[in-house]
C-alpha cells in the first residue's frame, strides 16, 4: 500500500508541473504567426513524414554522422525506448510484487535486452562526460562546441541519467534476491547487482522498495526538469523533425509569409501585415517550436564560418539569443489584454520593448554583425540533428532589416541600386552581357523572341559569367566545349538580367520577385525548356525558387552537362595535365544542392590529374565567403573566410585549385593573390572552374601539366571539336 500511495502521488504532482509547463509552452507557440504550409506539406507527402521519423529520430542518421558522440546519444536513445518496458515494470510492482508484463514479461531475452540497454546507457554517459570534459568552454573557448550553452543543466541532465539506470539496476538486483524478479535468467547486470546485495538478506525487502519508489522519483523529477530546459528536444524534436520543410532547410529560400499567406507586394498593407521577422511573435509557430527544440549541441556553431573566424555569429546562439527573448517575453505575449500588460513589471516591458536586431544602445535581441554575417551556406542547418533551420530565420530578420527599418551594410546598397537600375549587381548594363562572344571564333545564337528549335540547351550564363574577367573565362570554357561536343545551345544575351539571389539573400524580396518575374516572363516568351547555369546561385535560384513564381524549368548545372557529355564519349579529355588538383564544393551547387559527384568525376577522367580532397569537402565542405550577399559586404571582424579556406587548401599542397562557382572562383582566386604577394602560395598556384580544367585536357595544343589559356579564340579550332 505504501508503494502505491507514494508511487501515485509522485506521479500526480510530477505530471501536473509538467503538463502546466507544456500547457504554457504550447500557448507561447501559438503566439506564432500560422505556418499552413508546413501542414499542407505533410497531408500531402505523409510517407515522407513517416520516413523522416524512421531515419532522422529512430535511426538518429544526423547524429550518428559524427561517430562517437552519435553512436553515445543512440544508445542513450534507443536505450530509453527500450527502458519504457522497465518503466511499465516498476509501475507494475507498485501493485503487484511479482508484477510481469503481460506475455513477454517473464521471457529471458527481454530481460537481457533490458540490461543490455541499460548498461548501453551507462556506457552513453560516460562517453558524453568525457566529450564535456575534453570540451570544455572554459579552456577551450571558441574552439569548444559547447561555447555559449547551459552547460550547468548538461551535467544536471547527465547525473539524472545515471539515477535513473542506477536505481533500475538496484531494485531489479533486489527483486532478484527476494524472488520477485520476473525473468528467471538473461537480465545480466541485475543479476551481478544482486549478487552484491545478496549478503544483506531480509534487507533485500525494504531496498526492493525504496528504490522502486527512487527509481520513479529519478523518472519523475528528470520528466519535470525536461520540460524546463533544452532537454525538452527529448519530447518535441520527433514534432520539429516531422514539420520541417523537405528534403531540407537548404536550398530554396521561403517566399514571405504574412498570417500564413504568401505576401502580395502589390496589396500588402504596412499596418496588418508581417515584413519578415522584427518582433519574436513574427516568428511562425514552427520557428518557435525550432527555438524549443535545440538541444544546444553547438554541431551547427562547430561548422559555422563565420564563427571559425572570429565573427559574432554563432548559429546555436542565434537560435538560444531568441529563444531566450521568446520565454522572457512570454508574460508580455500571453498578458491577454492591454490592461494585463500594463500590469506587468516593468521588467517585463522592458523586454518586451527589445528591437529583435540592434546594437548594445538599443539592447537589440540580435546583434547587426552577427545577422550580416552569414553566408548562407547551410553548414549549420546541414549538422542540426533536430532540422532547426537556422537561414530561414536570418532571412526572416535581414527582410525586415531591409524593407522596413532599410537598415541595412551600406556598401550593399550600391549592389541593390545596380540590380533595380541595370539589372545586374556591378551595374556594368545589358550592353556589355555579351561581350564573352566576340572572343570565340564561332558563333553563340542570341535568343530574340522565341528559341529555334533546333536548340537544346538555353545557356543561362549569370551576371557574372558575363561580366566578370575570371568567371568570363569559365563562360567561354563551357561554350567552346558545348559546340565541341555538338551541343545545341542559344544564350538570352542582353534579355537575361540577374536572377535576383543576392536581393533574395540580402533580405530584399521585392527587388528578387520584381527581377524573378521579369526573367520568368522572359523565359517563357522564349521557350525556355532545358537550361544549364554556370553559376550554382543562378541554378538554386531558377530551379528551385522560380517554381513559387510559377516558372517550371528543367535547370542543370554545367558540370553535371559537361560530365554526361564525358560520360557518353561526346567530350573526350586526352592531353594529360599533371597536376595535384583540390577541388573546393560551392555551397549553393554541394550542399544545398547535392551535386558533389559530377565535378570530381569529370576530375577523375582528366589523364594525369591528382585528385587531393581538402578534410572538409562534400557536405562538410566550407564556404568561400561569398553567399547571402556577403559578397558584395565588407569583410571587416575576424579572419577573412576566404582566407581561412586557402589555408586550408594549400594543405593539400595543390598546383590548382578548381571549383564550380563564379563567386568561389573570384573569392578563392583574391585569397590567392594575397597569399601570393605575401610570398605564401607560389606563383604558378592557380583557382579555375572545373570545365577551365576540362578544356585545357581536351585541346590537344595544351602541353602536358602546363597550364594553357583555356578559353582563347585562336585555340577553338575546328581540329579540337573533332578530337572531343
Ligand atoms: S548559413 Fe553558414 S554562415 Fe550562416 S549561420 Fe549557418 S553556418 Fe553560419
Ligand atoms: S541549432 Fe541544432 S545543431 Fe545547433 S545547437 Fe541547436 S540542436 Fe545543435
């Protein structure tokens, strides 16, 4: 009777702290603005919901990326699932001393799974003290995942842990030795604990009970103090995974949402709707329940380039920054009348009053140098093993930055004003977009109305494969090895403009839909059917963003062309070129794309070639420094990204480095140059896109591992397109 009354009453108090606490957190999300579409997305692909659940939570796939501390967080995982069953026994003895679930409550194996997994959550907490104490902030600084988190609640967590298996493993020895353990054998480290205690006797009683009582109390209290601390990931990261957007965070941007509608510019009105995020209640419910859910493994920060290089931008602290704000401004929200929040102390205004971005002087919840400083490049939402989407929320934060507050780095404002005035972000005009042509020695047809129809390929070369010198080069590459391998191919010429990405990733919606649509209207006045981009942002940008526009295309990017073209023989690279080539993974064509493979294995089919991966490649690759506008930013806190990047390239002891990006090319070529004139790279150390790479191979002029001018006119001979 004892065991019931305790048991029961435990339970009561511990359940109705907890369900207060998920009551209150559950009406603080839906201060959020409604997210439709999240619902929409899933009526509509539910096996893609049911899948998610099986790989990102049950099979913890994310997690296990990372081998030791994933194989650690899977056994304390799955160890807890199957502690459910433990969980049903001591419920059970509460009744019944010799309580057994019904029908494999007395079978041997279960009681061995049982221990098996208790032990494989020991062996999980040991694993994870040592990564905290290897890990420390406070030595480590920076350097350390866990810098900025509550790694005090960590610990707390962590001893937690070890109650609950220490207790479970003490009553269940105990049962052992007064009989009413269920399984008659296979519960190995309940019998090695019973072992111990079987000297103390006719005690064996009383401990049986105490720690059953101990063993819920453990449970209880851990349920409890989840719900108040980043462990609430345990009870809502099944719920974020299932809503977030698919097949990730990554690659297309969202369009702007006001009440759950897709915002008009043309009928919006400034007093109702919502422009981007500039309070924390302008976050969707989803973005709420993101900042809920992070479990502050600072995966996301260890990947972050800005963070790598002395920046203030952290994307763990973004998403703790606002969660923070969010729970201290959930009296001033949840008030429910203007009387209420009159009512409330004044620090609660203050709070409330906080601008969501400003400096220290305003007490900004985010600070403008570590919301101008990401690249976009997905490292962050590419490692959160909760699906946290951490670029929709910066973007969410840079839109209303820039459209209502115009606050925005200033020398962005030049590149804003070029693309409204001259569609392209140097402001160099349509004129000049056609330049690249003259210099090749045969002729590129310029699209005017409609594409012939003895066109395959609508070449999309982007502003700057037609404007800028090094990307120029790339440009004549892939044309001179497209009309090689007899290719139908047309370009827009002067009626192409800029497809609007870094007015998009700046924040300037209206400047990307005003670009967007003309270019849609363009396309389909031509034709447009099948379209091979250059530039990976042109590519994410038509592919992927255009279709919430309306304009459906069939976009590739030229390595994946140019590598079919190889792989079926049309582009055969013959002149060896002996050099060790890194080849570095453009954000937007890699990882927000996952196009990894074309580039390296037109790499791989270039005699000679001495393929050297840089340590982070693939979707572990890092950025240049380029995307989310920062292009056309200052670059002024911390160590250049570019920079950081050569260095790591010339790790790798490279005579080339090739890439797949125009902005990488320019980013990583000006790395280069610095280095050079610090006498730290030597001369000949040359960035060229992979089809520069290709050409070369492929003219029979080019001299075995020496570099040739890849894009030359007087080098496009007839002789070269038979050979390809
Ligand atoms: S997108 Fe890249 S730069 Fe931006 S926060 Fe994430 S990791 Fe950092
Ligand atoms: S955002 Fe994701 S990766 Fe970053 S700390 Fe939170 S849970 Fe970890």
């Amino acid at each position: 009777m004892l065991r019931i009354i305790v048991g029961l009453a435990l339970t009561v108090v511990a359940g109705a702290i907890a369900g207060r606490r998920m009551f209150w957190l559950y009406r603080l999300g839906r201060t959020g603005q409604p997210a439709p579409e999240r619902v929409a997305a899933l009526r509509e692909h539910p096996g893609r919901g049911a899948q998610t659940q099986v790989t990102e939570v049950i099979g913890q796939r994310k997690l296990l990326q990372w081998s030791v501390p994933g194989l650690a967080h899977a056994f304390t995982f799955w160890g807890f699932i199957v502690l459910l069953l433990t969980i049903i026994e001591a419920y059970g003895a509460l009744f019944s001393k010799h309580f057994a679930i019904a029908a494999i409550g007395t079978w041997a194996w279960v009681g061995f799974i049982e221990d098996l997994f208790a032990v494989a959550v020991l062996a999980g907490i040991i694993t994870f003290t040592v990564i905290r104490l290897t890990s420390d902030p406070k030595k480590e600084g920076r350097k350390s995942r866990f810098a900025g988190s509550h790694t005090g609640a960590a610990w707390l967590v962590l001893l937690g842990i070890f109650l609950v298996v220490a207790t479970l493993l003490i009553y269940r020895g105990a049962q052992i030795n007064t009989g009413d353990f269920p399984y008659p054998h296979g519960a190995f480290a309940s019998e090695i604990v019973g072992h111990w205690l079987h000297p103390l006797g006719a005690a064996n009683k009383g401990i049986e009970t105490t720690f059953i009582l101990l063993q819920l109390a453990v449970i209880l209290a851990f349920g409890v103090f989840v719900t108040y601390s980043k462990h609430l990931h345990i009870a809502i990261a099944p719920v974020n995974v299932l809503f977030s957007r698919r097949p990730n965070g990554l690659g297309p941007l969202q369009p702007m949402r006001s009440n759950g509608k897709v915002l008009d510019f043309e009928e919006a009105d400034p007093d109702e709707d919502v422009f981007g995020i500039g309070k924390v209640e302008d976050l969707s419910w989803k973005a709420m329940l993101d900042l809920a859910t992070c479990t502050e493994c600072g995966r996301c920060q260890s990947q972050c380039p800005a963070w790598a290089t002395g920046k203030p931008l952290s994307p763990k602290m973004i998403i703790l920054e606002l969660r923070d704000h969010a729970f201290a401004k959930a009296p001033y929200l949840l008030a429910g009348s203007d009387e209420a929040r009159e009512a409330l102390p004044a620090s609660a205004k203050a709070e409330a009053a906080r601008p969501i971005v400003g400096d220290e002087e305003s007490r900004g919840v985010i600070h403008p140098d570590e919301l101008w400083s990401c690249t976009n490049c997905g490292a962050c939402v590419e490692e959160c093993p909760v699906d946290i989407e951490h670029i929709d929320h910066i973007t969410g934060m840079r839109r209303h930055q820039v459209l209502v507050e115009s606050a925005f780095p200033v020398e962005a404002g030049t590149m804003l004003r070029n693309l409204e005035n001259k569609g392209d972000p140097w402001g160099m005009g349509a004129s000049k977009r056609t330049d690249w042509i003259g210099e090749l020695d045969f002729e590129v047809p310029v699209v005017e109305g409609a594409i012939g129809a003895d066109v395959e390929y609508l070449f999309w070369v982007g502003c700057a494969g037609a404007l800028e010198d090094r990307a120029k080069k790339t440009t004549k590459a892939i044309a001179q090895l497209l009309h090689a391998a007899g290719v139908s191919f047309a370009v827009l010429g002067p009626a192409e403009t800029c497809t609007g990405d870094p007015a998009r990733r700046i924040g300037n919606e209206f400047v990307f839909s005003m670009l967007a649509q003309q270019n849609i209207e363009t396309l389909t006045e031509a034709g447009a059917r099948k379209i091979v981009a250059s530039c990976p942002h042109c590519f994410n940008t038509i592919a992927r963003e255009y279709p919430q526009l309306g304009g459906d295309y069939e976009v590739i990017h030229h390595t994946q062309l140019l590598a079919q073209l190889v792989a079926d023989g049309k582009i055969k690279p013959v002149t060896p070129i002996g050099e060790r080539v890194t080849y570095h993974d453009p954000c937007f064509l890699g990882r927000h794309n996952r196009v990894f493979t074309p580039p390296r294995e037109i790499m791989e089919q270039v005699p000679g070639l001495r393929a050297q991966e840089m340590h982070r490649c693939k979707e572990r690759g890092f950025c240049c420094g380029a995307g989310g506008a920062r292009m056309w930013m200052e670059e002024r806190i911390g160590k250049r990204i570019n920079t950081e990047r050569i260095d790591e390239a010339l790790g790798t002891d490279p005579d080339t480095i090739s890439t797949g990006c125009p902005y990488c090319l320019v980013m990583l070529g000006d790395a280069v140059a610095a280095k050079k004139a610090a006498g730290e790279a030597k001369e000949s150390l040359e960035v060229v896109d992979v089809a520069q790479l290709l050409i070369r191979s492929v003219q029979q002029s080019a001299m075995a591992g020496a570099p040739a001018e890849p894009a030359g006119a007087a080098e496009a001979s007839p002789d070269s397109s038979d050979q390809a």
